[in-house]
C-alpha cells in the first residue's frame, strides 16, 4: 500500500497527526467529510435512508461533503439531498473522466461533465484523470478539514471496501489521523467487523489498532464517532514527509 501513495498526500504541510479531534482546537476550518458509498441502491430501503440520514445530519453540523462524484444510488441520494438541504456549496464531487459517460442516471450519454451532472443538483464536480488521483483528492479535501474532518463508509461494493481499508491503512502507518466510521445499516458491515476481531485474535492486527475504524449505527453516531475519534497509539510512528 505504502508504494500507492501519491507524492502531494505526502508532503510534511499535509501529513494530519492529530492526537483527537477535539485536540485540534479552534479553527476557521470547516468540518470536511469523505463518504464512500455504493453507485446501487441496494435491495433495502433502508440503505436510501442512511443516506439521507446521513446528509440531514451533515446540514445540521454544517459539515461539506466528499464523495466519488456519482449522480445513481446511494452516491446520487447522499448528494442531492445534502444540496437540497444546504446548497451546491456543501457537496463535492470527484470523478474520474471514464465514468462520466455513466452518469446520466446510469447510462452512457455525454461525456461533458457540465451537461451530465447538474451542479444545482448534485454540488461542484472536478474530473480527474484515474481513480488514485480520485482517493488521493478526497483524502486531501479531509486532511485540510477542520476538527472532526474524516471518513465515513456506508454500503457499498468492492470500491467501497477498497477505498475504506486504504484510508484505513493509511491511518495506521501514520499519514493521516482522522476518523474513520463505518455506518453499519441493518448489520451490513457485520462480516468486516467480525473479520477484524479475527485478525486481532490471530495476531494480524494489534487490539489498539483495531479500534482505527469506528463502527456507528445511526448518521449521528457517524458524527459523534468523528468528533471524539482518538487516534491508536499503536500506529506506526513514521516519517512521510519528503526530504
């Protein structure tokens, strides 16, 4: 994973090392919060309306939102309400260019982002060229934040998981200390949060670094979760900063 890390996520201004995120103190930085999150709907209601839990909570804390740039599924439900609620100020959207073309309601259409995604609807979008300059852009929108800044997982596929266990690796070879929450509905996240109690059972993962991911059962445990994250002081204690 180290080797994956883009050059600019690393550079000694943007390495957050936070000891919680109430240590950070006053700040006039606004909260910032990356969701990952499926481009489907899911088969249950319910997933929709974590969503727009998740967004009512985010207007009411005056939180800005990062996320993968989808106008479908839970993506497009998160974003719009949140734009709804609070403005194309509050959501912002990063897409590599290839999946422009299947973002008008999940088809190929244009590929001219303008004419695909309605800032009025969804928030600002910025395309990018691959998904690593996606993940690194939302990570870096997060590490800029203010207190309280971090990441939430709500259901989702293999890009889900993947985008959450990088921020997660991430957190524990000490590039960034933010919060990391998974939003587990209806026990979707179950299985992972069994997986890591195995692994810290088979000696893969220390007891203290299991607790770098937070699991939270309602959008206004995810926020609690990211306020009164306290970094593991089993992370590891190296030097990203470029010399």
């Amino acid at each position: 994973m180290a080797s994956d890390i883009p050059p600019t996520l690393l550079s000694s201004d943007s390495i957050s090392r936070p000891q919680s995120a109430a240590a950070n103190g006053p700040s006039a930085k606004g909260t910032v919060v990356c969701v990952f999150c499926g481009s489907s709907p899911g088969t249950s209601p319910t997933h929709l309306a974590a969503a727009r839990s998740l967004a009512q909570i985010f207007h009411k804390k005056s939180i800005s939102l990062v996320y993968g740039g989808g106008t479908v599924g839970i993506m497009g439900e998160l974003a719009r309400t949140l734009v709804t609620l609070s403005g194309p100020e509050s959501v912002h959207g990063i897409i590599p260019e290839a999946l422009i073309k299947f973002e008008q309601e999940g088809r190929e259409g244009k590929t001219d982002v303008k004419s695909t995604i309605d800032e009025a609807i969804f928030g600002r979008t910025t395309v990018v060229t691959d998904m690593h300059s996606r993940k690194n852009l939302m990570a870096k929108k997060v590490m800029e934040g203010g207190p309280g800044s971090g990441f939430v997982a709500l259901s989702g596929g293999f890009g889900t998981m993947e985008e959450l266990m990088e921020v997660v690796t991430w957190n524990q070879l000490g590039i960034h200390g933010c919060g990391i929450v998974v939003f587990n509905v209806e026990g979707y996240y179950n299985g992972l949060i069994e997986w890591i109690r195995t692994a810290v059972s088979s000696g893969f993962i220390s007891g203290g670094n299991a607790g770098i991911l937070v699991e939270a059962l309602s959008a206004e445990e995810c926020v609690r979760c990211l306020q009164e994250y306290m970094v593991s002081e089993e992370r590891m204690k190296l030097d990203w900063s470029q010399k």
